[in-house]
C-alpha cells in the first residue's frame, strides 16, 4: 500500500512519469493498494496513474474508485463525491473515460479478481485550509469525499477480499469512517485492508479489530515520524513486512507477504 502524493517526488517537488513507474515496478506485489491518485489531472501531466502503475506492475486487473471528479482543491462546482454503494460488481478491470478527470484510490491485482466494489464513506461536515485548484490560493472548504474500493481476489487457497481506502485527516470522524468500512466490507471471510487511514496503530487497531501486518513509521517519508499508512488483516498470517522508502511521494509505502 501507497500513498503516492499524485506522482510527486519530495525530492524535486516535480512529477516524473517515467520516476513514478519505475517506483511501483520496484515494489513488484501482487496486489497494490493506491491512494492520493490522479487520472487526467494537469498537476500530473494529464496521465491516468492507475493505468500507467498497472502496466509498470504488470498488473492485468486495476480499477481506479474517484472521490473527487474534477479537479481536486477548493469547494467549487468541480467537486463531486463518489456514487452511490451499488453492491459488487463482476468485471476484472476498467477504463474510464480519458476525458473526465478524477481524484482517489486504486487496486491493482496481477491475481484473478472476481468481483469488485465501491463504498462512498460518511461526510465529514467541517472546513479546513486547502491549497485550491487554478491559480494557487489556500482557501477553507469542506473535507473532501472519501471512497473505499475493494476487490475480491481469488488465490489457490481460496478467495480474500482487499480494501484501499485514504481516510479523513479530522481526528475521530477517520474511525467512524473506519468503522464504516469494516463493517460494510469485512465478511466473515479471509480480509486484508490497505491505505493512508490518517490514524495511528492503536486507534486503529482498537476501531477494527483487525491484526496489525505491518509497524512502522511511513510519514514523512524523508524522515518518518508517524504512522498514517496501515495493513491491516483478518485470517491471514503475516510472513514478512516491511516500509518502503522510494524518491516519489511525502508517503513511505508498507509491504506485506501473507498466506
């Protein structure tokens, strides 16, 4: 799991497609867990970044679940939060039109998927300071819209559904979003959830009830003090995990083998 910051190294401030595939394919998973992604936004030179960390992992399967469509930034007409919980959806991978810009988390599965599914989180109905979209000014506008997208993905023991979500930065309303997310996602089955929760392992752990797959420091990558990036997991045993630093994103990412 990785937060990518749209593409932008914290070393030069610039986004580097070519830098950003080379990161992910460095990561070589199975299963990848995005957030922070732009699809056709000018800040990252109009790409679809799930499509270009797809092709870079090799990854046949990849879906990418907007929070935001439009540019994100401010509290202007151009955003607009995810649609509706219509349930799990068959289908292995998307390709949204190349026009409409968006906002919000990825999975990326080189695995079988069999069916995916897109959560809209509870708002949260407050304002903070945000850098807005256009020329650049820092304006209060409400907390962005937040998404989880979960994939079911088949194995040779069996199937284990994967979540990716990036959680509100307002402290409390993070873990009922949490909570949330468990709760509508988690079944009774094999669950691994991934993302940037803006929380840190104890509170997380305490609003899940999951294992914790993977501790360490994530943020800011340069010289991380916290940790906002989890791996989380029910009826899956960690084998090896580790953090990730790489020259992309203010985000390290977390890596976790389990069976």
């Amino acid at each position: 799991t990785w937060n990518v910051q749209h593409g932008r190294s914290h070393e030069d401030g610039r986004v580097d497609l070519d830098r950003f595939a080379a990161a992910v394919g460095e990561l070589d998973a199975d299963v990848l867990a995005l957030q922070e992604v732009d699809r056709v936004q000018p800040r990252s030179s109009g790409a679809d970044l799930t499509a270009l960390a797809a092709d870079a992992l090799g990854a046949p399967h990849h879906r990418f679940a907007p929070a935001i469509e439009g540019e994100p930034g401010g509290a202007g007409p151009c955003r607009r939060t995810a649609p509706p919980d219509i349930g799990w959806v068959c289908g292995t991978e998307e390709r949204p039109a190349a026009d409409v810009p968006g906002y919000g988390v990825a999975l990326l599965s080189r695995r079988p998927v069999l069916g995916w599914r897109v959560l809209r989180l509870p708002s949260v109905r407050v304002r903070r300071p945000v850098l807005c979209c256009g020329p650049p000014r820092v304006e209060l506008a409400h907390e962005e819209p937040r998404v989880a997208l979960a994939a079911r993905i088949r194995t040779p023991e069996g199937a284990v559904t994967v979540v990716t979500t990036h959680l509100s930065c307002v402290p409390g309303r993070n873990l009922v979003q949490l909570r949330h997310v468990v709760a509508a996602l988690g079944g009774d089955g094999p669950f691994v959830l991934l993302g940037d929760l803006n929380a840190g392992a104890r509170a997380v752990r305490a609003a899940t009830g999951l294992a914790t797959l993977v501790t360490g420091s994530t943020f800011p990558s340069w010289s991380p003090i916290l940790q906002l990036d989890h791996a989380l997991g029910r009826g899956v045993t960690r084998l090896d995990a580790q953090v990730r630093r790489l020259p992309v994103s203010d985000h390290c990412a977390l890596a976790v083998t389990v069976r």
